[in-house]
C-alpha cells in the first residue's frame, strides 16, 4: 500500500479548525501595519511630511537630510511595531519579490549597542544580489545592483522586519527588476494623459493610472500537496486521471464557501487589512478548490505591490492552515485554471475617471477621447500587449476555452460600437452648428445612459471596457502585474502623446475649434483600428479564422509571444518614452526565455521521476498481484485456469502495453531534453523545449492516466484528483 499517499489523507482528515476571531472593524485594523499618511503626520516634521509628499505627487527628489528624518522617524515607528530588522524590499526578474533583512541592531566603536537606520540605509543599499537573473544585463566582473527607495509605495511591517519598496538597477543605471520600467510608465502616462486632460479641465495636474487585479488561486490541503513531487516542484500536478466529478455540476461557482477555507480567508484578510492591501471581494470559483480574492482597486504602482505582497501573505498564512496555495495557471487538467484580471483605468488628481462618462458633453467627449485612444494603443500594439503575459505556465490556459485566446482584441459591446460608427460619419474639418448640437444630444449625450445599462459582458474577451474601466482577461494568476501594467501604460502614453500632436496640428493650422480637431482625429483612429474590436465569441474556431484574416497576431506559445520585444518598432517605442532602452528590453526577452526553458526542463526531470519511480514500480507492483492471482488458480484448477483468467490476462497485457509506451515516450523526451540543451541560441533553444520537447508531456501523460485507472487504489502512489480538490 502507498504510505505516503494514504499518510498524506490520514494527516489531511480531523485536523483542529483554526478560529479567526473578528473583533473590532476592519476599517479600524485597516494599515495598522503601514508607514502612511496618519503615520507621518505623527512621526515626521512638516518639512520631511512635505518633501515626502512632493516626491510622491511630482516626482521631486528627497535630500539627505530630509531622508535622514524619514529613516530615524520610520525607524522609531518600526520599532515600536515589534520590528528588529529592515530590509528593501524588490522585485527581481524572477517575478516575485525578494529581501534581505538587516538587523537595527549595530555596535558603537566603544562596544556599546543601539538600535541604527540611517537616511543612507534608507535611500540605497547595495545586495549581494549577482544571482539573480539579468539577461546579461550584468557581467560579473561588474556585478554590482543597486536598490532604491520607491517613496510612492509606503513602508510596512511584515512580520518583525520594515519592509521598504525599492526598484532594482545596475551600476550603470539599467533596470534590474519589473518596478523600475513600471514606474517610468507610469510617468510617461501621467505626462501624456494629463496633457490631453487639460483640453477638457485646465485644473488637472496629475493622471495616475489605476489597477484592480483579481486573484484566482487554488487551495488544496498541505499534506496532500507535499505528497506530490509534482506540485511541489512545478507547482502543477503532470499526471493524474480527472476526478470522475469535476466542475460539471457548476455547484462550486459562488457556493458557500467551505468552513476551513473560510477560516483561511478570514485569517488572510486581517493580515491584508494591516498591511494596507483594501481585500474586499472573496468567494468560490468554477473548479473544486478555486478560489478568489479581489481589493478595491489603487494607484498602479501599489496595486502592483500589493499584489506581490499578498502572494506572499497568502503562503503563509497557508502554512498556519496546513493548506497550500497553488498560483499556477493550470495547476489541474479537465478544470479551470486561474488568471488574474487587470482592470485598469486612469484617474485624474481632481477626481475624474477618465474611462467614465461625465454630465456634461464635454466631459463626455473626454470620455470618448481616452476611450477611442485605448483602443486605438491596443490595436497598434496587440502583439506587445500579449507578449507581457507570456509564461510557460500562462501557455497552458489563453486559448484553451476557459480563458481568452492568444489572439488580442477588444469588446465594448453594441451600444458603444454604434456611438464609434456614428463617430466614424463626422464631416472632415469644421463642423456646422447643426452637426455640433447633433453630436451633442444624440450621440456624446446618449453615453452616460447607455452605460447606465451596458451590462453586457462577454467573458471571451481578452480586453473588455466593461462600464468603467478595461479589463485584461488573459493575465496568468502567477503572474507579476507589473509587466502588463508597464505595456499597456506605455502604449495608452505613446497613442495620446501623437493623438495630441495630431489635435494640436489641427487647433493650429487648421484653425479647428478643440472640439472639431478632437472629433476629426477620433474619427479617423476609429477607422483604422476596427480590426481590434471583436464582440462575438473569442473562443470559437471561426473567430481564429477571422482574426488572421484581420492580420491580428495569434501566438500561442511563448517563444513565439516574445519575438515581438525585440523588433525595431517595439525598442523604439521603449526607448521613445525612455521607459526601456535597447540592452532593458534585450535583456527581458532573454530571462523571459531563460526561465521559459528551465521551467519546461524542470517539468521534464520531474516527469522522469514521477514515470521511474512512482508509475512504473506501482504498475508493476499490481501486475505482480495479478501474476500471483493467475498462478494461484492455475494451481488449484489446472487448465481450467485459462477461460478463468481472461481478465486478468487482459488487464496484464493493457498495463504492458501502457507500461512499455510509457517509458518509451519518458526515454524519448529525455533525449529531445539533451538535444536542445546542446543548442546554443536561446530562442532556437526556446522553439526546440516547445516543440520538441513538451509534446511528450501530453503522451506521457495519457499513458500514466490509463495505468493510474487500471490499477488497485492501494498501490498508486500520488494523491489522486478527487482527494487533491475535493478534501477541504
Ligand atoms: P467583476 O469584473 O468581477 O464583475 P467589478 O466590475 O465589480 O467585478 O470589479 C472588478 C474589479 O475592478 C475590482 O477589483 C475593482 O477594484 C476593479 N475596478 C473597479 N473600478 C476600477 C477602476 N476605475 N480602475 C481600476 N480598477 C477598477
Ligand atoms: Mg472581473
């Protein structure tokens, strides 16, 4: 019998339920653990309070004096939180966060001890950080990086340790990690989006971008988890026969939540809410086990701390539950896997979401103009925008008919389109009062109302305006927002920065009032960005056809996805708005590959294992039972034995059979694995792990599946589907 599976359910089963006691309100424990706002006001001078502030709205540097006063204030504070170390806290290209605790603790030259943050420590540090990955971007005779406070993502407490946002970049300046690009974006957007804000309000100073992601995770239970070298190596499961019930009863979806993963959730929330992370939204999800959790949207740069952040709360207060966290895309085959839905918009320092229609006209004449530009970005750039989601992991879901395709394009729904195709009638030049008060009331007029009952929405979609805002679909759950949010924000700056040259030109030279030239321009980027718009269903075969057709990009792999970051256009475009240069970008695309083929190396190692040392011994273990039956009543009834045992000699030739094609497959893929680890060239290298090596996985696979059904339950080994999602 298989200790360490039926150990694993045993451990699973009867443990003690973890109370979470909820006193007291959530508002009031809402960042308690935070270095914001009410804390400066208590521990920082006027001056420091101001000069902190005025980085965070305009960018302004902090002088050492000033940081010297943040430090010794933020320090005293951390103390006083229970905290004994610091550290920055950064975003390395391996798509999580890392740190590097420092104790307070120092010694004077005298032997005395204190407690020591300088505004120094603050500001910079340089970790011993040459291991990870760069893309080259680092040679190691130069191996220095360099981490610096990001002072628009507040300071917190985790645990005993002040943690400090920081960007990550080398000697030479190039960024090291995923916030440094994010926050230049985020700059170039605040400039462009501004800029053309101030047609419409001259009061506007500032446009942030904003970011509500949704988190989708599966919970399964540790012990069964860990029984699993797969789950605990790839973070999927390779091989495993579908639970004969999976999601096809829909009775998950928003169902009541089961108690022990409710205790989870409770548990995590509290410590979200100190950390200053808004949670607000939990339930079920489609497949057994699946979960998610979503805040209140925020500013980009923090929602995209908070996200890496929580990713990390989550696994640990996992392990205080004995549960374990799956972020993976497609952690199980025949179910679901999980993404994370970017919702992004902008929002003016006055108030204003700029993706949402006012009560005037020209408010939502603003509203059509950021509205149409989104579009006309993403069009432009819908190849780019797909390959910031590209990951070995991501590869297994867009497409796959739970998710969007690999294909880029955008629903608004009817009623929007019929407002863009009325635009697309507007006269060429001056616009007579006629048509100005036609405008007016029936077509901008009309939107507020439409939206009022726009709740249409069609989940097919990778990129949908869904009332307010627009929604990325195809972000993988595992993945760091930063890299989307950085590409879109940089398209969305790059399209407004030429849509106001184009309006100036017009105002200018043409002499057209601002609303005419914003009308003309609009109505020519509707035009020439219709292939973009889709509003049928993206996951039928037809509109794959349709798509090549409009010539729109359908990469489903990631060696494919990640092509485009290196062409001429894309470099120039990072560079144009100095959010990337040439070595920045180069460098991505090479850990982007880099990590594309360790991780499908990795899969293929554990598969060798899994197929040696679990399938093939439990295989043989019950075909030996079955000899052993054979021989038994061979014994007993002589040749009558024979028309006895037709089963059992059919069940010994099927398990051969599955048997033999499964080490054939297994010996096979290992030698694919060697010849493209002899290749040189990392994007042939890339191309030949696609598609010379993983599609042994799916043969492997179906040969485990069939022996995992044919043989006792006593001897498979792995945690099987229905104790993996279906224990809670
Ligand atoms: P759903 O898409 O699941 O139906 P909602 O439309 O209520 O749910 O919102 C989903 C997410 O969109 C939430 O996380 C929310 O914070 C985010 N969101 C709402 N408004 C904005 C906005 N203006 N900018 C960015 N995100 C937003
Ligand atoms: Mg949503």
């Amino acid at each position: 019998m298989s200790q360490l599976r039926f150990g694993a359910i045993r451990e699973s089963q009867g443990k003690p339920r973890i109370q979470i006691e909820e006193k007291g309100r959530r508002s009031e424990l809402f960042g308690v653990n935070v270095f914001n706002k009410n804390k400066m006001l208590q521990y920082l001078t006027k001056d420091a309070l101001e000069s902190v502030e005025n980085a965070v709205f305009a960018g302004t540097k902090i002088d050492r004096k000033i940081a010297d006063q943040v430090a010794e204030a933020m320090k005293g504070w951390a103390i006083s939180m229970g905290a004994t170390h610091y550290t920055h806290w950064f975003q390395p290209l391996t798509g999580s966060t890392a740190e590097k605790h420092d104790a307070f603790f120092d010694l004077l030259p005298d032997g005395r001890a204190l407690e020591k943050f300088g505004g120094g420590q603050l500001v910079q540090q340089e970790p011993d950080a040459s291991s990870f990955p760069s893309g080259g971007l680092r040679n190691t005779f130069e191996a220095r990086g360099y981490t610096a406070w990001d002072p628009t993502s507040p300071a917190f407490v985790y645990g005993t340790t002040l943690c400090i946002p920081t960007i990550f970049v080398s000697y030479t300046g190039e960024a090291l990690d995923n916030k440094a690009p994010l926050l230049r974006a985020l700059n170039v957007i605040d400039e462009a989006a501004t800029s053309v804000a101030r047609y419409f309000d001259k009061n506007v100073s500032k446009v942030h971008a904003t970011l509500g992601w949704e988190q989708e995770y599966f919970l399964i239970d540790k012990a069964l988890a860990d029984s699993r070298p797969d789950i605990m190596l790839t973070g999927r499961t390779l091989v495993g026969h579908p639970a004969a019930k999976g999601q096809q009863l829909d009775d998950h979806y928003f169902g009541v939540i089961p108690a022990r993963v409710l205790s989870y959730m409770s548990d995590l929330e509290k410590e979200c809410t100190k950390l200053g992370i808004p949670v607000k939204t939990r339930h079920n999800e489609v497949a057994p086990n699946q979960f998610e959790l979503a805040p209140v949207f925020e500013e980009a740069n923090l929602a995209v701390d908070h996200n890496l952040l929580l990713m990390d709360v989550m696994d640990k207060v996992a392990e205080r539950h004995s549960l374990k966290v799956l972020f993976h895309e497609k952690p199980f085959e025949g179910i679901n896997g999980s993404g994370k839905h970017n919702n992004w918009s902008l929002a003016t320092d006055t108030g204003v979401n700029l993706l949402s229609p006012g009560t005037t006209p020209m408010k939502n004449l603003q509203f059509l103009t950021f509205f149409v530009n989104t579009i006309k970005a993403v069009d432009t750039y819908e190849e780019l925008l797909r390959s910031s989601i590209a990951s070995a992991s991501n590869d297994h879901r867009l497409g796959a008919n739970e998710a969007p395709p690999a294909i880029m394009s955008i629903f608004i729904g009817d009623q929007l389109s019929s407002v863009l195709d009325e635009l697309e009638g507007v006269s060429h030049g001056k616009l007579s009062p006629e048509e100005k008060t036609e405008l007016k009331l029936n077509v901008v007029g009309k939107i507020p109302e439409i939206l009022l009952d726009n709740t249409d929405r069609n989940r097919t979609s990778p990129f949908a305006f869904t009332g307010n805002k627009f929604e990325m679909r195809g972000v993988g759950s595992k993945t760091n927002c930063a890299k989307p949010m950085t590409v879109l924000n940089t398209i969305v700056a790059k399209q407004l920065i030429d849509f106001k040259k184009e309006v100036d030109v017009l105002i200018e030279k043409k002499n057209l009032k601002k609303d005419e030239a914003v009308f003309n321009v609009l109505r020519e980027y509707i035009k020439t960005s219709k292939r973009i718009r889709f509003d049928g269903d993206g996951y039928s075969a037809d509109w794959e056809k349709e798509a090549k057709k409009r010539k729109l990009s359908n990469n489903r792999s990631t060696p494919e996805a990640l092509q485009v970051l290196d062409t001429k256009e894309s470099l120039a475009l990072f560079k144009a708005l100095n959010v990337m240069n040439q070595v920045e970008v180069t460098a991505r695309k090479k850990v982007e590959l880099e990590t594309y083929i360790m991780n499908i190396q990795i899969e293929g190692r554990v598969f060798f294992e899994l197929v040696y040392n679990y399938i093939v011994p439990a295989a043989i273990a019950y075909q030996n039972s079955i000899i052993q039956n054979v021989k038994g009543l061979k014994e007993i009834y002589g040749n009558a034995h024979k028309e006895m045992t037709t089963g059992q000699m059919s069940l010994l030739e099927e398990l051969s059979n599955h048997l033999n094609a499964l080490k054939q497959k297994t010996d096979a893929m290992v030698t694919a694995r060697k010849t493209a680890n002899a290749i040189t060239d990392i994007d042939k290298k890339a191309v030949a792990y696609c598609d010379k090596v993983k599609p042994f996985f799916d043969e492997i696979r179906f040969h485990s599946d069939r022996i995992e059904r044919l043989v006792d339950n006593h001897v498979w080994p792995l945690a099987k589907y229905r104790e993996l999602l279906f224990i809670r």
